[in-house]
C-alpha cells in the first residue's frame, strides 16, 4: 500500500467532476490518499477531504465569450505560487498524480519528483490528436507548459492512439435516465447572463432556453429564458430532460452530453487553445461548431434547433481500469519511490 497524492485543477467544473470519480478508486488502490485542488472556490460540492488548498494559476472567465486576462494577471500572484510550490511536500509521495494542476506539477518539476499527468489536456497534446486549422503556437506552449508532467494518460472524446482513453463519465450521469421535456440547456459560463438572455431570445422566442451562468448569483426568468447559477443537481437535471445542449467546447460537459444521446452544438471560447481543440475533434465528429454569437452565425444555431441529428458514441465505463493500468506502470515495487526508479511509461512528444 502507498501514500498517493491527486491534485486537481479546480478552475470550471470538468476537472472536479471528473474527480468524483477518480477520488474513491484511488482511495480503494492506496494506503493513504491527499487531495490538493487549487484555483479558485468550486461550484461543485466535493464528497472527499482536501487537504491542500492553493491559488495555484487559475483563470477568470471573462463577460464576452473569453477569459477575464486583465483580472486573471490581476490575481495571480507570483511570490505566492512559488511558495506554494516550494512547500508542497512531494518527497513525502510514493506518487503524485496531477489533473492539469500546476502547483503539484511544477514542485515534482523543481525536486525531479515524477509527476503522472492524469488529465483532458495530455490526450490534447498528443500528435494524434485533432488540431485546429489554424494554429495557435503561444497557446500551444501555454497548454504544455502550464502543469509539466513526466508520464501522461489522457482522456478524449475519441480513442485516437492506444494511450487514449474516452471520457469519464461519471456515475451521477451514467445514473440518469434521459428523457426530452422540449427545453434546451446553456452552458457558456464566459458570457454574462445579459448577453445570453439578448441573444437566446433573439434567436427565437419560441424555444425555451435554461441558462446556467457562473456570473448569476440568484435564479431569475425572462420570458423563455430562465437563469440559474451553476449547480450540479439542477444542471444535471436540466441535462437529463434537454432537447439539447448549448456549450463551450469544453470537454466533460459535451461528453456527457454526448453519452446522454442528446443533440450538441458547441462555441469554443475565444483565445483558448484546448477548446479550439476540442472543437476540431467534435467537428470531425459531426458536432456543429459556431466562433460566436454575432448575427452572422445565429442561421447555423436555428438550422441546428430544427434538426434532430445525434451524433452515437460509445462510452463504456473504464475509468478503474486506467487507474489500475497507472498504478500499475507508475508505482514501485517494494515501496520504492518513483523517484528513485527509471519510468516505464515515456512522455509523448507534443
């Protein structure tokens, strides 16, 4: 038995919710497990212990369909995330497995302490993976950079190489049973809720829209938009009863979306390489795929609220099955730390 330690990023809700999952297995596999989230206070009410809480570099979703830069900078600082990063005990590990986490990343960096990347972005970074048509080299850089890891199992919405898994869909969704109440559910948490409710209703009146905005502090209704702020159980059931599904192009949300057969259109956030990702690889897919809420692309929105093309993918539940494949290749044997052991599994060129 070990000491293990998973640090998530705790920025949006994907990382999180795909932890409520990955939290128990890995308690089940270990001696004693240590959570860290960093990033700003989450919208999602975790059923573990953290034990580490750090600021970390998270980002701040802007009003406009992209991220807050000028408060992102704001808030981050430096001198704190280096102190962070000097006292997070990663010696005391026999493995320390990072979600797109920077702190644990770059303190396992800085001690050359291995450091499993278990995470969207590495199934991102990889060769096989879909790219945008036109590339973003700062932003590619930023995606490699920001949480450094020395072996990598990644998750995407396809199995592009054997080093690929599909998504983690978590049980509270693999529970659900889908039905189609008529309504289509909205999460664009880069926009203000003024600026969703103006569009949505310009687009049609006729359709009844159910809005989960991180800007939105309590529910509100206008006309046939109704407003929530994010939270799990009530985003959950809106997705459950959806018609269909408006969001970022994020990637545990469109992936349940997608599992719950529900119909999906995506607008990827402005300046944000993952996402412009992620869009490809749905595009591919046969998911439509809009830059933004300008006048021009509202015809792609209504001919997609008149169709009813689902786009089939299979999901099986393997989520134990990675973990017991990372342990496997990642832990020492005879309670030898990692550090001390040449890795089995090398990190893929991005």
């Amino acid at each position: 038995m070990s000491r293990l330690l998973y640090a998530i990023q705790g920025t949006g809700n994907g990382h999180l919710s795909r932890a409520l999952d990955v939290v128990p297995l890995l308690q089940s596999r270990c001696e004693q497990l240590d959570v860290l989230v960093s990033g700003p206070p989450a919208d999602l009410p975790l059923p573990f212990e953290v034990k580490y809480k750090a600021q970390g570099m998270g980002f701040v979703f802007g009003k406009k369909g992209g991220i807050n830069f000028v408060k992102t900078f704001g808030q981050f600082n430096s001198a704190r995330f280096l102190r962070e990063v000097r006292h997070l005990p990663v010696e005391s590990y026999d493995l320390i497995i990072s979600d797109f986490e920077p702190v644990s990343s770059w303190a396992c960096k800085m001690r050359h302490v291995p450091c499993v990347a278990l995470s969207h972005q590495s199934a991102v970074l990889h060769p096989a993976a879909p790219r945008p048509d036109r590339e973003d080299p700062a932003g590619r850089a930023v995606l490699k950079h920001y949480a450094p890891s020395t072996a990598q199992y990644g998750f995407h919405f396809q199995r592009y190489a054997p080093e690929i898994s599909t998504p983690v869909i978590r049980q509270q969704v693999r529970e659900l049973s889908p039905t189609n109440e008529g309504h289509y559910t909205v999460y664009l948490p880069a926009y203000e809720e003024e600026i969703l409710v103006e569009r949505l209703q310009y687009l049609s009146r006729s359709v009844r829209w159910e809005v989960f905005s991180k800007h939105s502090q309590q529910p509100a209704e206008y006309g046939n938009v109704r407003v929530w702020p994010v939270s799990g159980p009530a985003f959950l059931d809106s997705l459950a009863r959806a018609a269909g599904v408006l969001c970022g192009a994020g990637f545990e949300t469109p992936a349940e979306a997608l599992y719950l057969g529900k119909k999906l259109l995506v607008m990827p956030m402005k300046q944000q390489y993952e996402q412009q990702c992620n869009a490809a690889a749905l595009e591919k897919m046969g998911v439509p795929v809009i830059k933004n809420f300008k006048d021009k692309n509202l015809d792609k929105v209504d001919q997609w609220l008149h169709q009813d093309q689902v786009i089939p993918v299979d999901y099986p539940d393997q989520t134990a099955a990675v973990i017991e494949q990372l342990l496997r290749e990642q832990l020492p044997e005879n309670g030898v730390g990692p550090v001390h052991r040449k890795q089995e599994r090398h990190a893929w060129r991005a």
